[in-house]
C-alpha cells in the first residue's frame, strides 16, 4: 500500500503549514494545530491513557512529550496502523556533556559521516537523507549546533530540534523549522561550493537589509532560532506567553518607529535598508521571525541592541 507516501505527505503538509516563513501579519499568536493534526494528539494520548480534557492540541502533544515519548515516532505509527495501540518508547540515551563542553568536542571532522556520527553521539541529532551532504557544510552544522547547546543551556534537553533533514526540491524557501517534527530543513547543501554560495546569499540579503547578518551560517542559525523560539516563547504555558508578548510589543513598535505599516514583500528598497540598521526587514514580518533573526543576530557573536534585548527576554525567568 500507500502508507509511506501517504504519511509522507501528511508530514510535508503539516511542515508546510507548521513552517514560520508561511506565517502571515494576521497569523499572530502561538501556532495551532488544526484539522488531522487536532485530532491525532487526543488520539495518542488515549492511547497512553492520559487524559486530556482542557488540553489545547499543542498540550496534548506535549503532554505524550512528557512521557519521554517521540511523538513524530508515535506519530508515524499512528498513520501506519490507526487501530493499534501505540507502544511506549523511550528514546535513546546520548552521551551527556557539562555546560560550555560541547564546543569544545568539536573538532574538524574529515569525513560527513564523521560529522554524522559525532551529532548523533553527542548532540543527540540525526541527519535525514543527508549522507552525501558537503564536509564543510557538516562541519558548519555540527559547529553551530555545539554552539546553540553552550549559549542556550537546556536547549539539548528542551529536544526541539532534533534533526537535519534536506529539504524537497520542489520548494522555493531556503530552509525551514518543522516545529512538529523538530526538524531543521537544508536546500543546497551537497556541492563543494554550498558553503560559499550560503556566504554570498548571506552577504547579498544583509546588504539590502533583509536579513540580520551575513554570516554564512544566516540561515541555518536563522531557522535553530525558530526551535528556540518555540521552546522558550511559544510553547504554550504562562512564562513562554509572557515572553512572546514581550518580544511582539518590542516588534510592532520597531516596526511603527520604521513607519512600516502593513509588511510588503516589495517593500521600497531603502525602508528594507532602514529595517536592516535595526534588525532586518525580514523580522518585522512576524514574531516568530523576529526572534528567529534575533537569535541568528546573537549568534554570530555581535547583536547589536534590538537582537540582544529579544534574547533577554527569552532568557527571562523572573516574571
Ligand atoms: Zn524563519
């Protein structure tokens, strides 16, 4: 039968409607599941025997999370056999390392699977149909990622991110956070020259304003940003919906200090340029992008005033 396909596509549906860059001005406010997807996690935690009346989708899944389950496994055999149970799973153990250690492991790996073997063993990650990904790019990777885990303490345990996977060929968007799957999506990462095309996409959009820095690694931290997003402000309990608040106050009125009304694709070149002094015009587009910017801003090690505020408030635990 079907079934592979058939979940394949649900996956990329709910990715496709999950990912940040879809989100619109009027899409505000944390995400929500809709349609099968409501459904399934009342489902599953039937099944586990929680119960979950006054659950909102999202409680719910993070409530089959909170039993140490992987809910993309449970997921998957949901699709696969509907009528069965699903068994109780714990994921694997990975190595664990004290705070500030993980960039220190990393070294230069010679090989992708090197790279590969390294993320799964110590950064508990996996890497979907990417053995044939670009050394350097591994490298970059596995390196940003060790770095997220010292700036971010927890952020390893929060589990949401949990792989790297290549992105269909079919979409136009340069990479994505499936915040349903915790997966980071790459486009273009198998050639000898992925990374220096990285570098000169990076450069060439925060030339224009559009992006926050020109790092070449821009967007892949632009889209781990998303994954912190998601654990720290937009998880659906009271601290995370005081941080977002927080955080989409500091936007719409960065946003009106531009004098930008309503966020155009087609914005007039020199208000992009006036929104790249700031942050970038890319992050005025949404909070979620907002934070997403900040954090890449952060992460290339010299946030300038409106990336280092965001972070304040993610890191925020004294309300
Ligand atoms: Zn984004």
């Amino acid at each position: 039968m079907k079934t592979l396909t058939v979940i394949e596509d649900i996956r990329r549906r709910m990715q496709m409607r999950m990912d940040a860059d879809e989100e619109t001005e009027e899409a505000e406010g944390p995400k929500k599941f809709s349609g099968l997807s409501t459904r399934l996690p009342y489902a599953l935690c039937k099944d586990l025997g929680i119960d979950t009346t006054g659950m909102t989708p999202r409680q719910a899944w993070e409530a089959i999370e909170g039993k140490g389950i992987d809910p993309k496994e449970t997921f998957e055999k949901k699709i696969a056999e509907p009528s069965k149970k699903v068994d109780l799973k714990k994921p694997e153990k990975t190595e664990t390392v004290k705070k500030g250690e993980y960039s220190s492991k990393v070294e230069k790996f010679k090989s992708t699977s090197d790279c590969i073997d390294f993320a799964h063993k110590t950064l508990g990650l996996r890497f979907y149909d990417l053995s044939n990904m670009n050394v350097d790019v591994a490298n970059t990777v596995v390196s940003e990622v060790a770095n997220f885990y010292d700036t971010f303490e927890g952020f390893k345990e929060s589990r949401k991110l949990k792989a790297f996977k290549q992105y269909p060929k079919s979409t136009s968007c340069v990479a994505a956070y499936a915040p349903f799957t915790k997966e980071v999506l790459l486009r273009n990462v198998k050639r000898k020259d992925s990374l220096s095309k990285m570098k000169a996409q990076a450069e060439a959009q925060k030339k224009t304003g559009f992006w926050s820095t020109g790092d070449t690694e821009h967007a892949m931290r632009h889209e781990i940003g998303h994954a912190i997003g998601y654990w720290l402000a937009n998880r659906g309990d009271e601290i995370g919906e005081k941080r977002y608040r927080e955080i989409r106050k500091l936007r719409l009125k960065t946003k009106s200090e531009l004098g930008i009304d309503k966020w155009n694709r087609y914005e007039k070149p020199e208000i992009v340029k006036k929104a790249g002094k700031v942050l970038s015009y890319y992050s005025l587009y949404s909070t979620h992008e907002f934070i997403a910017e900040s954090v890449a801003e952060y992460m290339s090690g010299h946030p300038r005033e409106t990336a280092k505020k965001v972070v304040d408030v993610l890191l925020r635990k004294d309300w």
